[in-house]
C-alpha cells in the first residue's frame, strides 16, 4: 500500500506541474513584420580590379 501512496504522490505532482496545456499564442503575436531594405544596384556591380578576388583557388591559396 504504501507504494501506490507514493505512486500517487508523484503521480498528483506531475499533474500539478504539467496538468494542462499552456496557454495559446495568438498568430499576431508571433509575428514580426519588417520593412525591406531597398535593393542596392552597387552590391551586384562587376569591378574587374576586384573580380580575382571573388573566386576561390587551393593554388592561390597557397601562393603558387
């Protein structure tokens, strides 16, 4: 008998802790909205004085 007291015991313990669901999140809540930054024309511009430094070479890497 005394180990289903204590059964019983932990059993009630975990329903005191973890009885019921939590409570919903509304969809606005996790919801962030942001405004989109405007699209930079330089970003995608080629420069062919820089355009070696855009790949990637093991020989270069290494100094050869």
């Amino acid at each position: 008998m005394e180990g289903r007291n204590i059964t019983d015991g932990a059993a009630a313990a975990r329903r005191a802790r973890f009885g019921r669901l939590p409570e919903r999140i509304r969809r606005e809540d996790m919801i962030e909205e942001k405004t989109a930054t405007p699209l930079d024309p330089t970003r995608y511009d080629h420069n062919p004085e820089r355009s070696w430094m855009s790949f990637s070479c093991l020989a270069a890497d290494l100094g050869l």
